[in-house]
C-alpha cells in the first residue's frame, strides 16, 4: 500500500532540514514511499532542489512548483488532489522519521480502519498536525480538501483533529517512534508568527459560528 508524504518549503533556508528529512524517509523500513516536495513561491529555490535530486539520485521523490505562494494549507490540499495514494502524510520541511515509523503507522491503522477511514497521529498525542491519512478520510473532505481552505498555514490541522476525535476516528502511533519537529527559529519562523495570529483570528471566528470542517464545509470568507 501506497503513502504519499507531502513536504511544503518556501526557503533555501530549510534545503538542509529538508534533505535531513528526506533522508529519514528514504532509510524508512516500509519501502512503498512517495515523496512529494512542493516549492512553493521561489523559481530558485525550485531549481535548486530539482538539480540536486537529479545529482543525488533520490528515489520515488517528486517536485511540484506553485510560480505564486499559496502556503501550507493550499499546497498539502492540493497534493491530496494530485496524487493518488492508499495513506497520506502532511509534513513540513522540518520533521524526521524514526525507521519504524511509517511502518507501524500504516500497520496500526490497517489494525484500526481497515477500510481507511482514519487518521494515525505521528507526533503528540491525539494531535494529528502530523498524522498519517487513510485515503477514505481524505475522500470525507470535498474535492479532497482535507484542510480548510480559509486558513493559511496555522489552525486547519487542528479542526482535522478535533473532528476525528469528534466522529472517533483519531489513534495514536504506539511506542516511542514519534516524529521529530525540529522547531528552529529562523526568518522563516519569524515570518509566519503574522500568519499564526491571523489564523488564530480566524479560528476564533469560525469558533463562534460553530463552525468544524468535516462536521460542516461552512465557510465565513467564502471562496
């Protein structure tokens, strides 16, 4: 069975990081991995990846450019929409995998879902901001958008999660081979501190509506 991991990156800051995960999913002990890499918003950044995969020969790794930046949530979105997959996982371009990890992911949730409806969560307990998707639940969402289009880059993961603990659909991986958030402070961080609090603005506002994606796809900007 197929996994699918989606890793955004904006910055040539985050290229190490970024190999450093890669490598961690390419040493994985479950072999049927596709990695995709969504640049999103920088030509330079985009060629320089794609000129260092052809040299270092990666396997199963693919580069989708987005020439405007659109942000985590528009590009994992619009990977689930791309690629066909049996599991997905959501990354960014600073977590790492321990070996087993993947493995024990897709084998807890064939354990738990076995008709994929489910989501296994890879970091902190019952908190899927990194989490492993079975197709059927990526399949809830319309048009495969798994992740609230109203927000940028904060706060749609956590209303994924909050609605599969709702519908108690959320497990968490067992043992001690979590995923590992490196969490630097860099420009990057630095710049989407302003994107947080907006996010957090409209998280509150949706709040209050009583809105929750996946109970309900109602917007308040629209679309």
């Amino acid at each position: 069975m197929k996994v699918t991991v989606s890793i955004p990156i904006v910055s040539p800051e985050r290229l190490s990081l970024l190999y450093r995960g890669i490598e961690s999913l390419q040493t994985q002990t479950y072999e049927n991995i596709k990695i995709v890499i969504v640049v999103d918003g920088d030509e330079r950044l985009f060629n320089l990846i794609r000129i260092a995969n052809e040299n270092l020969k990666l396997k199963n790794t693919c580069v989708v450019y987005n020439a405007k930046r659109r942000d985590w949530v528009y590009a994992q979105n619009s990977t689930l929409k791309l690629f066909d997959s049996d599991f997905y996982i959501c990354a960014s371009d600073d977590h790492f995998f321990p070996p087993d990890c993947i493995k024990t992911a897709v084998e807890s949730s064939i354990s738990s879902f076995p008709d994929g409806d489910g989501v296994v969560s890879l970091w902190k307990r019952n908190n899927a901001v990194i989490g492993l998707f079975g197709r059927k639940w990526v399949e809830r969402f319309p048009e495969q958008e798994m992740f609230c289009p109203e927000y940028t880059h904060y706060c749609a993961d956590w209303e994924c999660v909050e609605f599969a603990k709702k519908i108690k659909k959320l497990i968490n991986i067992p043992g001690d081979i979590k995923v590992y958030h490196n969490g630097i402070t860099d420009k990057t961080h630095s710049l989407s501190l302003k994107v947080r609090e907006k996010d957090a603005e409209r998280r509150r506002v949706r709040q209050e509506k009583g809105y929750l994606w996946g109970e309900n796809f109602e917007l308040v900007t629209g679309k």
